[in-house]
C-alpha cells in the first residue's frame, strides 16, 4: 500500500514538474514570438491582384514556396514567374514594354553602367521608410552603395568563395577542418601520408572560376581593402599596380609548392559546377574548391551520382584558410530584387516585399535553393555555417572595397598565370594592366 501510495505522490509530482515546464515552455515561447512579431498584412486581405516577377532561372521553386506562404495571407494574389532569355541584355528593353513586370530581378554589377541603365532608372528606392522593408535583418556590407543614398535592389540571395569538405573522410581519419594557413597544409600532408592522393582540388581550367581565383581572390581583397590610394591605382590600370598583386602572387605560389594540389588531376575537371561537383561526390576528395553557386546544385545532383548514392557522406561548405591569421568571408550579393516604381500593382508588390524582407522568408527561400542566405544570422542552414563563425575583421565586401572589374580581371589573369606557372611572379606584376580576356 504505502509502495503503490508512494508511486502515485511520485507520479504526481512529475506531472506537476512536466505541467510547470510546459507552461514555462509556453511562456517561453510566447515570448519569443513576441520578440519576433512576424509578418502582418496592411493591405485588405481579400484584395485581388496580378504580380508579375521577371528573372533568369529556367525554374524558381524556392521562390514560388514564397508565394504559397504569402498566398495564406493574401488567398487571391496570383504570381507568375518569367524566364528572360539573354536576361543581362534584354530586362531593360523588357521594362520599357508594355507587359513589364511588377519586381525584377537586378545586380549591383548594373549600376552605374549606361548599358543597364533602364534596370536601375525603373526601381523603386526601397529604403523609403513608408514601405516598411526590415533592412536590418541583412548585412549591411552586401548591400549597394548609390551616389543618391537611394536603394534600388536589395539582396535575397548571396555568395562567397570557399571549398566543399567531406566531412565523413575527416571524421574517418580523425583529422580536424583547418581554419589557417598552417593548419591546411599540415591536414594536406595528413591525407597524403593516409593515401589520398588529391587532399584539395578544383576547377583550373578557366581564370574566372579557376581554383587560383577562388583561393587568393579573398586574400587579395584583405591586402588591398584599407588601402585607398592601392584600390584607387589598381581601378585606373597604372602599371605600377601589379606591385599591390605581389603578396598574392607569393602566396598562391607558396601554396603550389606545398604541394597541397594535383594540377594535372584538377585539369581533368571540365567545368566548374556540375563537373566539379560529381567528382566531389566520388567520396575520395577531402576538399574540393568552389563558389557558393557550385554548392547550390548538390543538393539535386545527389542523385545523379552513382558513387555517392552507394557510399553517401557528410559534406559542408567552409571558407579555404589561405591566410595565415585564418579565413577570410568575402561577402558578395548574388541576386537582388527590384521593385518597377511604374507598376500597376505597386502596393501589392512592396507588400509581397515586406514579407519577403525577414530573416525567416530570407533563409527559407535561401536554403530552399541552396545558396547563402544574405541575413547576419547564417546559422539557419548548417551548409553555411561556418561562415557565421569568422571574425567580423575578416569579412569582406566587394561592395565596400570598391574594385572595378578591370581590376579583378587583371588579378585574376595575374594569378592564373602564375599558378599554371605560364608566368614568373615578376612577368605578371609588370604584365597588370594589358591583361584582357
């Protein structure tokens, strides 16, 4: 009697316990909802409307799961989505025809540029205070800088440059994912000694997204990037320039010579996606270099790779620790929306805006389609995460910095050639400034 009458005083004080935490739990979390208020409509839900949005993916499905999440709110909105051939060329002939599109897709690249000039001359500044945007949600540092202070396009997706890591063969080795310089090449000669032949490699084929590009580019900026009067010499093409290229030039030349990298088995790699990926996925690659756009296609081609859909592994995205003191984040935007202030459902569209513009719709769609979320929080996706982790100094914008694609292109030539070892450290700084494509 006393052991049955103990039980249930037992029980019953766990019940008490397991009500008391849940109505902390509830607390808790009503709390927290109310930190994050979420979205709430200021138009007349019953509103009917016809969003018309323009871009140059073939499909966009992580899109249209926004428009499904926003259609809860505003049941009798319909969205189309349209693919703009020779998108670049032909968005500012398609905002000056008669069916164009309420938001659009834009880039940073366009401003400033006669030739975009309608792409940026249609948007709505969507820094106006009345329409309600939450810019803080985003860093700062990807968003345009305008002559005007006004905000043409803001980002919903952004990119970097970083390697692929097979985090399946490190744990399997018990080695760690390096976060320096040293730290890499040591890993490198690990691997080698464990009989894995190509512990790094990438696609070396092309200076654009050639693995050299996708090590040093980072690492160049950091040189350069609290140095006006270098970035100013650098964009004007003065010759005496190429010297500002030196400490990259050594390093990605150190980096050859430590012998972290097959060049002959990364020429074999034919392009810089779909390429690149299938051959990460053979599963015997520890870390293979790459841009955030490569990374937004493994999830889909998974499937496509019979290596790994027998033996599947683990695998993140992290920076490539070229420099000494650590990782470098540069921070790009990758694709930026606009909103045409000539729209004949201008409410609507900066309303679906308003929705969009959250940490929460950001990260969604961002890992929806597999690409970086432009949001400070990048814990949201695990893919990504580690580029959360690097210290504020070590994030980098493009945007900030302010190098002319001119420039880029002499460094990324400079650095492909001394890489593949068709020039001397010395041939390509005197060479800066006559490089063209």
């Amino acid at each position: 009697m006393k052991k049955n009458v103990r039980k249930k005083k037992v029980l019953g004080v766990l019940l008490s316990l397991s009500m008391i935490l849940s109505l902390a739990s509830c607390g808790s979390k009503k709390k927290k909802e109310k930190k994050e208020e979420g979205f709430k409509p200021s138009l007349d839900t019953s509103s009917e409307s016809h969003i018309k949005i323009a871009g140059g993916y073939d499909n966009f499905e992580a899109l249209e799961a926004e428009f499904d999440r926003f259609n809860e709110y505003y049941p009798n909105v319909e969205f189309v989505y349209t693919k703009i051939d020779d998108y670049n060329n032909m968005i500012g002939t398609v905002l000056n025809g008669k069916d164009a599109p309420d938001i659009y897709v834009n880039y940073s690249w366009m401003y400033g540029r006669d030739q975009y000039k309608s792409s940026i001359d249609h948007a709505e500044n969507l820094k106006n205070p009345s329409l309600g945007l939450d810019l803080s949600c985003i860093r700062s540092n990807i968003i345009i800088n305008t002559e005007d202070g006004t905000l043409p396009m803001v980002p919903v997706f952004s990119n970097t440059y970083g390697m692929l890591v097979n985090q399946s063969i490190f744990e399997k080795e018990g080695l760690s994912v390096p976060t320096t310089y040293k730290e890499l090449v040591d890993v490198c000669n690990a691997f080698r000694e464990k009989g894995y032949e190509n512990p790094i490699m990438g696609f070396s084929k092309d200076e654009r997204t050639s693995l050299f590009t996708l090590a040093i580019y980072p690492y160049f900026c950091d040189t350069v990037a609290k140095d006006a009067e270098a970035v100013k010499k650098l964009n004007s093409l003065n010759t005496t320039a190429g010297e500002y290229m030196r400490p990259s030039l050594e390093r990605i030349t150190k980096f050859m010579q430590e012998g972290c990298i097959n060049l002959n088995a990364c020429d074999k790699i034919e392009d810089n996606y779909e390429a690149v990926i299938l051959r990460f996925f053979e599963g015997d690659i520890p870390m293979m270099t790459c841009s955030g756009d490569t990374v937004s296609g493994t999830k889909k081609r998974e499937s496509r790779s019979e290596a790994f859909i027998a033996k599947p592994f683990t695998y993140t995205f992290v920076p490539i620790p070229i420099s000494d003191e650590g990782a470098i984040f540069l921070d790009m935007s990758n694709l930026q929306f606009s909103v045409n202030k000539d729209s004949a459902n201008l409410n609507m569209a900066n309303e679906f805006m308003r929705f969009l513009i959250t940490s929460k719709e950001l990260s969604e769609m961002a890992q929806n389609k597999g690409l970086m979320s432009p949001t400070k929080d990048l814990s949201f996706n695990s893919m990504y995460a580690a580029f959360g982790n690097v210290p504020e100094s070590k994030i980098l914008s493009p945007e900030e910095i302010r190098l002319t694609d001119d420039a880029i292109l002499q460094l990324r030539m400079a650095v492909y050639n001394v890489g593949t070892g068709k020039m001397t450290i010395d041939e390509a700084i005197g060479a800066y400034g006559s490089f063209t494509k």
